[in-house]
C-alpha cells in the first residue's frame, strides 16, 4: 500500500476541519510527495500547540497514513514560530496547517510512546 502524498493529507485535513465547522489555513506549501507536515492549533487565547511527524522509531510499522506528535504544548506563538524556524534550516520543504481551535482539540492520529503501534483508532484514513 502507497503512502498518501503530503499535499492530499493537508487537503483532506483542511476539507475536514472546515466540514466540521472548524477554521484550517495552510499557510506554508512543502514537497507535493512527502514533505513533512506540522499543525500549529491556535487555541484562541493566545496559546499555541504544535505537532509534527513523530519519528519513525516511535512506532512499528505503518501501511498507510501518518502519525504526529505533540511537539509543543500550551506555548506562545513566538516559540512556534522559532520551532519552526529551526525546522526550515533542516528542511525547508515542509508543510505548515494552521487550525483554530478554543479547546485544543484536534483530531490527528498521534503515536502514543508506550504503543506497540499504530491501530484503526489513532490513524488519520481516508
């Protein structure tokens, strides 16, 4: 089974958000086919969260999807902004989704360090 390129996982993120109600922007474009993708949620009080792939130790093996982790949590957007900063000067070809959202909450499937890996539960599928 292929990996789904970078550029339909952010459509296909942003197009759920938005039928969710919800506010998603991409606000930097990375390689089409694999570049890798961070979320910063604005949590619309002046903190931020941001998560970006989780390394691949973190879990066994994935057919299909991504998997994220929480890189920073509940920090100011300057720190987001330097976080990612750091990240261009290794690779600049990322992507970058920004969504809104009051609570935090965000549905992305995120790698859990004491899994053994990835189930149905915690994928992003299409």
């Amino acid at each position: 089974m292929t990996r789904l390129t970078s550029e339909f996982f952010v459509s296909s993120l942003v197009r759920r958000i938005f039928s969710e109600g919800g506010f998603a922007a991409v606000s930097k474009k990375g390689a089409l086919e694999a570049g890798a993708i961070f979320v910063s949620v604005d949590r619309l009080d002046n903190s931020y969260d941001l998560y970006g792939p989780a390394p691949q130790a973190m879990f066994v093996e994935l057919k299909q999807g991504r998997l994220f982790e929480k890189i920073l949590e509940g920090v100011g957007n300057d720190q987001v902004q330097e976080r990612l900063q750091s990240e261009a000067r290794m690779d600049p070809d990322y992507w970058l989704v920004e969504i809104e959202a009051r609570d935090g909450a965000v549905d992305l499937p995120v790698a859990e360090e004491e899994d053994p890996g990835p189930t149905a539960s915690n994928l992003f599928r299409f």
